[in-house]
C-alpha cells in the first residue's frame, strides 16, 4: 500500500510542512502537529507532494482505477492520467 505524504501549511508559523504516516489508517487517527512549533492549526494544501514507488502508470490502469482517479479531488493527476494515455493512444496508432 502506498503510504501518504500530505502538504501542509502551520497556520502559527506559517511554514509548510509535508507529513507523512506508516499508513492511511494512521492518518485517519492521528492529529498533525507543526514539528516547530508543536502547533495543530494545520492546513492541508490541495494535492499530493511526493507519492512512494513514483509516477503512476496511468496507460496501463484498470478502468475501475481511471475512475477513482477521475472522482479523486486532484486535478493535477487527472490531467497527468489524461496525457499519458493520450500519448500511449498516439504511440500504438500504425497510421
Ligand atoms: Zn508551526
């Protein structure tokens, strides 16, 4: 399972944070704090930092995966998904 980093943003000290979590259910319990200033007044920035094991092969995903993509709140991946598979799509055409 690929485990999150989340971007955030101290709302006390103003600095950005990414965190991450062992795993997605850690998150869900877990209260982020600033490692500055040990405030929890933390604002999650919309989208993804860095994603373990690298860019995703969208060409290849299932279509049940596209659609998780596509419903996901990340503009950022479904536009990186659409290019891919728009190039693979010109990559395989024999005219
Ligand atoms: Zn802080």
């Amino acid at each position: 399972m690929t485990v999150p980093d989340y971007d955030f943003r101290c709302e006390d000290c103003e600095r950005r944070l990414l965190l991450h979590w062992r795993s997605v259910a850690d998150y869900a319990t877990a209260t982020p704090r600033c490692p500055h200033c040990g405030s929890d007044a933390l604002t999650r920035l919309i989208g993804r930092v860095g994603v373990s094991g690298g860019e995703r092969d969208y060409a290849s995903m299932s279509s049940a995966d596209m659609l998780s993509v596509l419903e996901g709140e990340d503009p950022g991946e479904v536009q990186a998904m659409q290019r891919q598979v728009h190039e693979s799509g010109d990559n395989n055409r024999l005219d």
